[in-house]
C-alpha cells in the first residue's frame, strides 16, 4: 500500500508586534548609551591651545604695516593666509634669532599646509642680525607696526622678550603665545585650525 508524505507546516512568519518594538529599540540605544557614559561622568577630552586664546578675536587692520623698502604692506600679503606674527622689541639676539628659526621650522612641519601659513616679523628698527634674518628667507616679512599693530610691540616691550601671535586669514588676533613657546605646541594648534577652517 503507497503512503504519500504529509507535508510539513509553514514557517510561522514573524510576529508584526515585534517589528515595532524593534525600531524602538533600536532608535533608543544611543540614548541609552549616552545616559549611561554621563551616569559614569564620562566627558570628551577638550581640545586645547597652547597659548592663550583671544575672547573675543580683535580684528587687525589690513593696514599699517611698513615693509623695510618703505613699501606699505596690505591684504595681499596680511589676508587670506594664517599668520604668524613674532614682535620683536630692540634688538635681535639669540632668543629673537632661535623664534624667528622656530616660525620657518614650523610652517616647513605643515607639509602640504605651509602654505596656507604667512611668518611676518615687527619690529621697530630692524637691526642687522633681524635684517639678515629676513633676507635669507624671502617669505619672511620684516615689518615696522603702526596703529593698533603697535600694540603687539608694546607686548614684547613689557615682557622684555619676543612675542609670538597667530592671526587667522581675516586678519584677527586668535591666539597669544607666552614668551619663548613650544614650537611642537604651536604647531599642533596650527593643525588644528588649519584641519577646521574653511577660510585660509
């Protein structure tokens, strides 16, 4: 006698109520993560500077820059670009010649960004060692301030050293470095803006 096989059930298909329950899980679980790393009092490391950071940035005029031909300088040389600006008040020495070396050893680190990144020197009577520096870097620019540049001077006047700044390519004072920074720390700042800025 032939037997025929019973064929097996269907599958049951996936409950419909679970569906949403899914979603909902799924849409909750990084709040849940979120409430769970501030339950720990977990918090992303700050990213700092290692100057101190103009609050808010002070705009710098576009003028009031002499180059050493008594050629005033403007936005083609002072926007578009991140400067690094060294104020150097009376005469160059070892410490002046060792900042203006660190700005060029800088700027060359950025690799392919250097030149997104101007070095501009003030001073208000360059001396020889100063004028020598700038000639063997056609870049440099050597500079007498006027107006609110003077300010920068009157810095490196009090502190008796040379002062570095970082302007961005608007022309605003960002950061102020303390006498005789870390190079590798302005570096890393110089990173950091130049990865996020859009402009420069």
């Amino acid at each position: 006698m032939n037997s025929t096989s019973t064929p097996l059930p269907p599958s049951p298909a996936p409950s419909s109520r679970a569906l949403p329950g899914l979603i909902l899980a799924l849409f909750s679980l990084p709040m849940l993560i979120a409430l769970g790393l501030y339950a720990v009092h977990w918090r992303p490391a700050a990213v700092a500077s290692h100057g101190e950071l103009v609050t808010p940035p002070r705009p710098l005029p576009a003028e009031g820059l002499v180059a050493t031909d008594d050629r005033p300088l403007g936005a083609t040389e002072l926007r578009g670009r991140w400067l690094m600006v060294l104020a150097v008040a009376g005469p160059c020495n070892a410490d002046c010649l060792t900042r203006i070396d660190e700005m060029r050893r800088i700027q060359v680190a950025l690799y392919r960004n250097m030149g997104r990144v101007g070095r501009v020197v003030l001073s208000d009577a360059p001396d020889l060692p100063l004028i020598a520096a700038a000639d063997a870097a056609p870049d440099l620019l050597l500079a007498r301030p006027d107006g609110p540049w003077r300010e920068l001077l009157a810095d490196a006047t009090n502190t008796k050293a040379p002062r570095l700044y970082l302007l961005d390519p608007l022309g605003n004072l960002v950061i102020r470095y303390p006498p005789r920074p870390q190079a590798a720390g302005v570096k890393r700042d110089l990173e950091h803006l130049l990865k996020f800025s859009w402009n420069g």
